[in-house]
C-alpha cells in the first residue's frame, strides 16, 4: 500500500517552510482507494516566488483550514503504507515539521521516485518530474500544484511498477531507504536537527543522556560526531538512538542556563587582567 504526495510551501526560509497546498492519493497497487486534496492557511506570508510558481495567494488560503485541522486526515490516509514521491525528502520533511510544531512524531518509510526513474527509465535528458513525465508521454496538469503534481507522480510510479517487472528494483530501493544502516540511523537522527546554538543531548533508546554539551551549531555538531573516526566517539554512535536538544540562543542566556543547572563550565577569555610590577595592566592570554 502507498501514499503517494506532493506539497507546496510557502517558500519561507529553509526548517522555517509551513505547507500551503498538499495531496495524497492512497493506492493499492491496482487503485486509488482514498485520497486527500486541500490547500492550507499557512498563518504566515506566501513568497511573491511561491505565489507566481503555483498561482496561490494570500486570499486563496485565508479561509482554508489550518494544518492542525487537518494532521488526523493525513495520519489516517498514510497509515500502514510507504509514503512515495518525487523527491521524497522534501515532502517528508514538510510533514515531519508540520507535526513536529504540534508536538507529534511522525514517522513513515519512503519512496523516492527520482532515483527509481532514473534506474528503470535510463538516459532520461532530466528527471524533474515537469520534463520527465512530458518526455514518457503522461499528462500534468496544473503543474506546482499539489494535485496535479501528486496525480503525475501516480502515473509515473505506475509506469516504473510496469517496468520492474520482477519487482526487484523497487523492492531493493525501498529496503535500502529504510533499512536500520548505520547511514539510515545518521540521517533519521540528524535530519530535524537545527543549526542553532543549544545544549545537545545524545541519549540511548531507554532515554540514558550518553554525551551532552552546549555547541553553536547543533546540526553540524552532531554530523561531525558521527562522521567522527576518533575512538573518543565510538560509543556514542554506537549506542546513541535518540538526539534530544535545547536552544540557548545568545551565550549570555547559554550562561544563564548553565547556571541554573549547577554546571560550571570552564572558559577560555581572550584577554586577562593581570598585576605585574606593581600594576594592573590587560594582557592578551596565551
């Protein structure tokens, strides 16, 4: 059983994005069985990109319901299938955000339609999904829309279904983008995190803080430690199963944090005050 989707945002700045149109089209293989089509109240302002892109303005999402009123629809139509779409990555990340702003996990195994194509449909000029569904001979209408995108990529993953006829390619793509690999584990571990300054806490599945430490870029941090070939990290990337954090924005509130905590934390100034021959005089530390 698939989801197949296609969102459009409202072009704000990257982690920043909220979902402006969205649909799903549940099918079994042979059918579509349900599907979902709506466009959403972003509660921010749409991009004058964003709204030239897919004709969406302000007035037309004003009165159309909020992602909230909409998160039960979107568990209950992906439930219990694979989430499938043209560069996946995107759509996924939209949700995961939308949910994650409501205090909700959600989680689901992927398709992604690109890479598939461009095994089973080789030599392709390009695979954006305008230039390559145009160039195999399938409709799209309404481009930059939800819908029309979503019904394209339909067509689309039928075509490769078709193709695959051993359904070896499929099976293999879907196994090595969800399989528990220790590049997967990376990737599901660090991909929400954002590149701000906070306390990072690397913890085991039964929640036990493993390493935790105040860094200025938690993203980039946490990358570096499981890109890390130093045996200080060996344990943590073994053992680490979840990645919790805390903002801290400006150090002086890091330092107010800290001491709240009772942690004291050694720190390097660039300069000194320093009293040689009878005087105080600043001095650069070694």
């Amino acid at each position: 059983m698939y989801s197949i989707i296609d969102i459009e945002s409202n072009g704000a700045g990257y982690r920043k994005e909220c979902i402006i149109d969205i649909a799903i089209y549940r099918y079994d293989g042979q059918k579509i069985v349900d599907q979902f089509i709506s466009l959403v109240n972003p509660e921010s302002d749409i991009t004058p990109f964003v709204q030239k892109l897919t004709n969406i303005t302000p007035k037309m999402v004003k009165t159309a319901p909020k992602f909230h009123e909409i998160a039960r629809r979107i568990v209950e139509i992906t439930a219990n299938t694979t989430l499938v779409g043209h560069n996946i990555d995107f759509d996924y990340r939209m949700l995961r955000q939308s949910f994650q702003r409501l205090g909700y996990e959600f989680k689901i195994n992927t398709l992604d339609t690109i890479p598939l194509a461009k095994k089973l449909v080789p030599d392709e000029v390009s695979y954006s999904l305008g230039k390559l569904v145009k160039s195999l001979g399938i409709p799209l209408t309404n481009a930059h829309r939800a819908e029309g995108d979503a019904r394209a990529t339909l067509e689309l993953f039928k075509l490769l279904i078709a193709k695959d006829t051993g359904n070896e390619i499929i099976q293999k793509q879907h196994e090595e983008t969800n399989a528990k690999t220790y590049i997967n584990k990376i990737k599901i571990l660090t991909q929400d995190l954002p590149n701000e300054k906070g306390f990072v806490y690397f913890q085991s599945e039964a929640g036990k803080i493993i390493f935790s430490d105040h860094v200025q870029d938690i993203n980039k941090f946490s990358k570096n430690v499981f890109n890390s070939k130093s045996k200080k990290w060996e344990l943590i990337q073994r053992e680490v199963e979840q990645i919790n954090y805390e903002l801290t924005g400006t150090d002086i509130i890091a330092k107010l944090i800290l001491s709240s905590k009772g942690v004291k934390k050694k720190e390097t100034l660039p300069f000194g005050l320093y009293y040689r021959n009878g005087k105080y005089q600043v001095e650069k530390t070694s």
